[in-house]
C-alpha cells in the first residue's frame, strides 16, 4: 500500500495537484487512515493523515510549527502561553482555559493528531497548503482587531466570572475555567484595588476578612483593605483560588475569544479614572491588544470621561442600576456617545422602551437571570443579551 501511495504522489506532485483534490478524489478505502506523505528530512514539512476524509496533522509536528517547546508529551510552551493536548477527553487548554474538540482530536498510529479545522477553533490559526507534501502556512485569523461591538455575538454573559460546583459571585480562576469549558466566551468581573491600587476579582473582601478575624468581623477591621499578597493567598470557600488583573489579562491574551466586561463598582471620577489607569497600564505591559476585548461598564455620565480619558476604548456599555436617569435620559446618551449596549435591571423592563432603544440600533442586556423560563419571556420581549451564573450559551440557544 505505501508503494501504492508513494507512486501516487510522485505522480501528483509532478503534476502539481493541489492537495484538496488528492483528498476529494481518492477511492480506494484503505487510503482513508494513511499518511499522505512521509516527512524524510527536516524540510518543515509535516505529516498530513486523511481520517475519516479529513485531514490531521501530528500534534508535535504542529506546535514545532508553532515554535512551542515541548515540556511533557501532552504540554507546550511559547513565550507567555502553556497549552495542553487532552486526547483522552479531546480537549485543549490554554492557560487553563479548555476547550472541546469532539471531532479534532484523537490518537492514531501512536501520535496524537489535529484535524486542520480544529486548530483553527482551537488556535484562531487557518494552515493553508498548495501541494500535497503539505508543507504548510500558518495565517493568524484573529489578527484583525476585532470590530467594536463584535463582542455582543455572545448573547449570555459569564457574571462575576460565572459559578462553579453551584458557588456564585466568587471571581476566582476556578470559576472562569468552568465557564469557558461551558462554552462562555463573554464574562463579567468585578475589580476592586488593593490598599497599593492593584486591582483583584473580587466582590467585596467580607470572606478574607471573616477569615482572618472571624465572624462577626471586628467593627475597627471591616473596612481593612488587604495587599495584593494577602489576596492572592486567600481561597474563595476555603478551596477556589483568587486572581488578578495580571492573570485574567495574561488569559486574555493567550486565548483571543474571551472578551471581558468590567464591573468597578466605584462611580467617583477620580476612583474611577485610577482603577481604569491601573487596568490599561498592565495591559500595555502585558498584551496591548487585549484592550480592543475589554468592555467597560460605566454607572454615569461623568464616569465615562473618566475611563475614557485613560485609552479610548472601542466599545462600553451603560448599567443603569446606579443612575437616577430615565430610560430615556439613558437613550439619548447612549445614542450622543455613541454606545451601543445598556444593561437594564429587570425592573426597568417594559415592551415600550426596549422597542425604542432597538428602534435605535442599541442592544438590551439584563442581570442577573438564572431562572430559563424568565430569561425567555425577556427574550421574546427583545430583551438581547442576559447576565448569569448558570446558564449556559447552549442553553440559551435551545430557548
């Protein structure tokens, strides 16, 4: 059969046939589990595999590619960026972000292999080849800066960073990883400053208090502010592990299909203008390009100066919890600024008001809605976009 395969080639390649059609229009079932080509030399050539009329590529041919180290079997390392290679459970996972790959990855003649549609889903990279020794290109898809508001594709939001094990509001690493192997692509953190500014996921700092002076906490310590050490050491529950700006941006640019809604709390211009100096000084430091996928939420019409006297983000949303404005004081600054989603509490909600903001090309996301039944009656309201804990993209789509 390779004596079969190698005169095919040979014969193919004089003729300069492009891969697609070698693969299309073989007949001969054996064929459809071999390797195309054998690599013979160090070339950059890879193996290609035809399975199933796709087309693999070994995994460790790929990311030498890619020019990642390899660290163990299943792992590599590039620069910032640690991906793993599952393919008992065909998944793979960037800075411990996992990702299904049901039909992508498998293992076959002792080699783990990736179809080449799966590592555009998993890596936002396209291999092209004009020749059936495929030797390949690698294209960056996403290296085009995303459009403004491309981020409201994703109609579910991932609140406080979504739950995990049924634990809500904990903003911590365990909870993000959850709810992007649940197919979260859009998430909602809270950012509060450490006593030195840092800022860290969290919610409040009630829970490192209690546990550090007990329940009820002493009234001369409830307001302590911890360091960005003492934060970090604290597990959420005693067992989820706490993180970072550093860390969500670093996840960030490891993985460019997450986009990031900020919630600061804080609606003081000059607060607010620090925290948001903090947040584009380590993006800048880290991965510039993660800004153009955070999302600021702003509480008030002064709040927006404030971050965008710090980088002129591509998109923002207005949350009306904290305003006194009407929906309609809302509608006409949303409009004058140029601001395509607001976040209405459910009581704000009617029929009337949410025809008119989508009258005017502006997108309804809502908060926080757990329960499927309501979250369909919103929906079928107009109600665009819906803050959860639980409720997942998949969920979401079947309502």
């Amino acid at each position: 059969m390779k004596r079969h395969i190698a005169l095919m080639l040979t014969l193919l390649l004089s003729l300069s046939v492009p891969a697609q059609v070698f693969a299309d229009t073989k007949d001969d079932k054996d064929n459809d589990s071999k390797p195309v080509a054998e690599q013979t030399e160090d070339d950059g050539k890879i193996d290609t595999y035809i399975i199933e009329h796709k087309i693999y590529v070994s995994v460790e041919d790929l990311m030498n590619l890619l020019q990642y180290t390899k660290v163990s079997p299943t792992e590599y390392t590039y620069e910032n960026k640690t991906i793993v290679f599952d393919g008992n459970n065909k998944t793979v996972t960037t800075n411990g972000m996992s990702k299904s790959l049901p039909n992508g990855l498998l293992y076959y003649m002792g080699k783990t292999v990736i179809s080449t549609e799966a590592v555009e889903s998993a890596f936002g990279k396209v291999l092209t080849t004009s020749n059936v020794r495929m030797s390949f290109n690698v294209i960056n898809k996403q290296s085009e800066t995303p459009s403004a508001y491309a981020w409201t594709k994703n109609r579910v939001i991932a609140h406080a960073l979504g739950s995990v094990n049924g634990v809500t509001n904990s903003n911590t690493l365990d909870a993000m990883k959850q709810s992007y192997k649940s197919n979260f692509r859009l998430f909602e953190v809270d950012l509060l400053p450490t006593v030195h500014g840092e800022l860290v996921a969290s919610h409040g700092f009630y829970e490192l208090l209690a546990s550090k002076y007990g329940r009820p906490i002493p009234e001369q310590y409830s307001n302590e502010i911890p360091t960005k050490e003492e934060f970090l050491n604290f597990k959420f529950n005693g067992m989820y592990k706490t993180i970072d700006i550093e860390e969500i941006v670093a996840i960030m640019s490891a993985n460019p299909d997450i986009y990031m809604i900020t919630d600061t709390k804080i609606t003081d211009y000059a607060q607010s203008a620090a925290q948001f100096k903090e947040l584009v000084r380590v993006c800048k430091e880290i991965d510039e390009s993660v800004l153009d996928r955070i999302i600021p939420q702003i509480y008030n019409e002064s709040m927006y100066e404030a971050v965008m006297s710090q980088h002129k983000f591509k998109s923002l949303i207005y949350t009306l919890y904290a305003t006194s404005a009407t929906n309609q004081q809302a509608l006409e600054f949303v409009t004058a600024k140029g601001i395509k989603v607001v976040t209405m509490p459910p009581e704000r909600i009617n029929a009337q008001d949410i025809t008119l903001f989508n009258s005017y090309g502006i997108k309804i996301y809502t908060h926080t809605i757990n329960d499927a039944e309501q979250m369909k009656n919103f929906k079928n309201m107009g109600v665009y976009g819906f803050y959860t804990d639980f409720i997942t993209p998949t969920q979401f789509d079947s309502l």
